[in-house]
C-alpha cells in the first residue's frame, strides 16, 4: 500500500497474556518508529530503526517489551505478560531519512486495551 | 534526553479567530516538522523547516523555523471546526541527526 500499515487496529487482551503489534512501513523507507500514547497524552517514543543499523532501544519502558525489524520491511513490536498499564495507543511511522526525507508518517496506530 | 517545549498545552478559541503555538528547545535543530492529529488517527504532517528563518504556509496554516535554530511557531489564521485536533512539533537536532524529538503536543479546541 501506499501508507504505513499497522495490524490489529485493535486489541483486547487479558492482563498476563503476550501481544504481538505489526507494523508494514513505506516502501523504501528506511527509518522505523515506534511510540506509544495515552488517551490524552503525546507521543512517547520506544524505538527506533535505522536501516542494518543496531535500533535505539533507548525508549523501551521495560524488558517486557521488545520489537524486531528485518531490513527494510515489516517491524513487530511484543509485549510480553501485558499490565493494564500497557493500554494505550501504538504508533508506528517510517521515513526516508536521505537528505531532506526525515518527515515521518504515520499508520493509524493499534489501539491496545488490557483488560 | 533531547525534548522539546511545546506550547501552550491547550486551547479553546471561538471561530475565526487566529491561533498561534510555538516549540522552543536548548539545542540547535536542523529540521523542523508540524503535525496534527485527530481522534483516532496517527498524526499527519502539516509543514517541513529546513532552514533557519523559513517561512512556509499550507493554506490558513503558516510556520516559522526559527533564526537562532532553537525555535518554531505555527499560526492558524480564520480558525474553523475541523482544526481540532492535536498540534505537534517534532524536530532533529544537531546532536543526533536521524531520530525526531518531539514535543508533547497542543490541544485546540474551537467552538463554532
């Protein structure tokens, strides 16, 4: 497709449980975010992939958490034994960075709820 | 690590009138990036800075990349209901050049 792709557009999972959020990226884009977002809260960034680079893992609230990225394609963000405090909004975008291609753009995101 | 200030955090104006917000940090940013989104949607880009002092529009919206490189406003002018939503700022700076810092976001509201 012609936008970032993410997959479920919703989840609902029982607390204690694994997830697994997908994320299909632009075409050519070599650059991966990860962000989650509260209801009514910003952007708060989890990791970053660059290419064969190693990602910035920097964001990552725990080692519950934990995203994979082959190349240039398909990114999978898990959450492993999910808390309430997990419920929140994934967002992923992806961007060229080559010269002036650094905007990001965004999928709809995966609205996770931790019941 | 790097963050940006963005404000106000909120806003609640009547249509018609014009609406200004701003981001400011302490280090020097090459690119500046302005963004909405709106409930249930990931954001989407409004305006791209590239230079110091750029002036850009889109429509009724204008953004400024600040001279000293540490700054960027974005005006709304005759506001109208569907610029609800969630402004962002997002920026790279020149300490790390790949990945967006981004601010937290201002809410606007407008009462038709």
């Amino acid at each position: 497709g012609a936008g970032v792709s993410q997959s479920p557009s919703n989840k609902v999972t029982e607390k204690g449980k694994d997830v697994e959020l997908r994320c299909d990226p632009i075409s050519g884009h070599t650059a991966l975010y990860w962000y989650r977002q509260r209801l009514g809260q910003g952007l708060e960034f989890l990791i970053y992939f660059q290419g064969n680079s190693a990602p910035d893992k920097s964001g990552l609230p725990s080692d519950r958490f934990s995203a994979e990225r082959t190349g240039e394609s398909v990114s999978t963000l898990t959450i492993q034994r999910t808390q309430q405090e997990d419920s929140a909004v994934y967002l992923c975008a992806s961007s060229l960075t080559i010269g002036s291609g650094v905007e990001a753009f965004f999928g709809q995101g995966t609205r996770l709820t931790v019941v | 690590g790097q963050q940006l200030n963005q404000s106000p955090q909120s806003m609640f104006i009547q249509e018609g009138e014009d609406v200004s917000m701003n981001c400011t940090s302490s280090s020097i940013f090459n690119t500046w990036l302005w963004y909405k989104q709106e409930p249930g949607e990931g954001p989407v880009l409004l305006i791209a800075l590239y230079k110091a002092g750029e002036l850009t529009s889109n429509g009724r919206l204008t953004a400024q990349f600040g001279i000293t490189r540490k700054d960027s406003f974005l005006n709304i002018s005759a506001s109208i209901p569907s610029d609800v939503g969630i402004y962002f700022c997002a920026g790279l700076y020149a300490g790390n050049n790949r990945k967006l810092i981004w601010g937290l976001g201002t809410s606007l509201a407008v009462n038709p």
